[in-house]
C-alpha cells in the first residue's frame, strides 16, 4: 500500500534521531522502525492482535527493543517518561473519519519529547469537481422509480451519505483546491471542528455532479521529505476518495470558477462519526446557468 511504501523510506531517512519512539498502533511499523536504528520501540494497540504480535516480534528477534503494551494510549503506562518520535497510521476515510488523531495529539502533548518527531507531520485535504452523471443517476435517481414504485422521499437520505470510492481522473473538471492543511506539531483537538473556503477552476465545458475530497500526507521531517498522495491522479490506496452528490447539477465553461465552503465537525453522538457541510456557488455571466445550493452530509 502507499502509506506502507512511504513509511520505510521516511523512517530511514530520519537515521540517527530514532533513539526512543511510540506509535499509537501494533504494526509492521516496530519492524521498519528498529532496522532504521531505534534504540527501543513502543506499541500500543487496543485489539487482541497485539498477541500475535508479540509472537511476530519475539520470531523475528526484537523482544528486547520492542515493548508491545494492549490497551488505549491515553489508558496505558509507558516503560519511558517520554519518547523521541511518534509514528502513527491515524488517517481515515476523508482523512478525519474514524480517525485515531485525538489520539496522537494526546499522545504528543503527554510524551514527545521538545523538537521530537511525528511521523507523518503534515494533512491537506483537496477538494475537485467531477463529472459523474452515469453513476449519480444509478445511486440517487434510482429512487424515483423502484420496481414501480415511487420511494423519492429515500432521495434524500441517499444524498447525505458521502460514497467512498476510486475516481477516475478523466472524471475530474476542475483544478483541485487545498482546503485544509493540518500540522501535527501545531494542531489542536478543536481545530478539527472548521469551515473553510474553497475556490475551484474549471477546467474544461462539462457538468459537476459531485464534489470529491482526498488528502495528502507529509513526511516533512526527513533530510529528504516524503510525500504521498491518496487522490484521483495516483496510485490506489484504500483510502480511496470520498464523493459528495450535489442536489444540482452544475452545467460549467471552461475558465469559470465554483466557490464555497467546506465544513466539518465531530458528530455529538460519535465524535469518531463527521457531520460535513458544502456550500457551492457557480460563479458565471450566464444567467441560465446561475446555481447554489448546499449539501449536509453525515460520515457514520
């Protein structure tokens, strides 16, 4: 997978500083770090798995630079008052979906030592416009008409409900627009809660349909910095990309611009669930044309 591919180069990259670390997670990740040079590795994981683990890191010879303690991070007591680097694979669908970042950044104010490292340290999240008239008429239209009969009413619903899946990049109409970059080293519980513009360039005469989101992780740390990629015009990764329908369809001229904001919020009920809000205005000099709306979307 790309996340895993970009981990090994970054924590060799990072040769020398890998004295003493923590990561929020058992995974192939305590192997990567040990090879790179850490002096001792922590892990911690809530799942029973963490048993295999052990086995996997006895096997392999590491049991005496690797502790494996089961429990939640902000639960467990670590065998070192504070550690030199934090390595987790804390994103999620959309970047902040189910996402474990509460976790890191509890973890980085209780144990990261000053001017330590977090692996990954940067987030951005992009916005694009897309042309998806096929699919969004399978998915949302198919309520006007279900074996005779009228479930309109579902139309709705269906609309609230983002889609994660593979975009294809002869689907996207409009440049990308970054919406929000998160720093890791900066970042605060609250700042996950936002509304932010965005600006969108269209690039050719199409329709938008949807508006799709992705993120882009860094590895700024390194002498070399590492990057990767979870959108339309890479390589796959589980990520995928998340869609948001729009209620209208967006009839666009190349040049043109759609604008808005993009919002986004803890559930109350489930904070790990995302209440998500999109506000769109196609910006154009024909009247016929002319569009806003705005979408609310429940990530659960």
């Amino acid at each position: 997978m790309a996340n895993t591919i970009s981990e090994q180069p970054a924590l060799k990259a990072a040769d020398g500083r890998l004295e003493g670390m923590a990561h929020s997670e058992v995974h192939y990740f305590n192997r990567f770090a040990v090879k790179a040079g850490a002096k001792h590795v922590i892990g911690v994981d809530f799942s029973t798995i963490i048993e295999k683990a052990k086995e996997i890191v006895a096997v392999n010879g590491m049991s005496d630079k690797i502790t494996l303690l089961q429990g939640k991070m902000e639960e467990v007591q670590l065998p070192f008052p504070q550690v030199d680097i934090i390595i987790s694979e804390w994103m999620g669908y959309f970047l902040l979906y189910e996402s474990m970042l509460d976790t890191v950044l509890w973890a980085r104010d209780r144990y990261l030592k000053k001017d330590g490292l977090i692996f990954p340290d940067k987030a951005t999240i992009f916005l694009a416009g897309i042309e998806d008239g096929e699919y969004k008429d399978e998915k949302i239209g198919f309520w006007d008409n279900v074996y005779g009969f009228d479930y309109s009413p579902l139309k709705h619903t269906a609309l609230t409900e983002p889609l994660v899946d593979t975009v294809e990049l002869k689907a996207v109409v409009t440049d990308p627009s970054p919406v929000l970059t998160l720093d890791l080293y900066t970042v605060q519980p609250a700042d996950l809660a936002f509304s932010l513009p965005y600006s969108l360039s269209v690039r050719r005469t199409d329709y938008i349909h949807a508006l799709i989101a992705w993120f882009d992780i860094e590895f700024s740390a390194c002498h070399k910095p590492v990057r990767f990629s979870t959108g339309p015009h890479t390589k796959y990764t589980h990520w995928k990309q998340t869609v948001f329908y729009l209620r209208d369809v967006l009839t666009v001229e190349a040049g043109e611009q759609v604008k808005g904001s993009l919002s986004c919020q803890p559930n109350e009920r489930n904070r790990r669930d995302l209440d998500i809000g999109i506000e769109y205005k196609l910006e154009t000099d024909d009247p016929h044309r002319m569009a806003q709306g705005r979408g609310d979307y429940k990530m659960s």
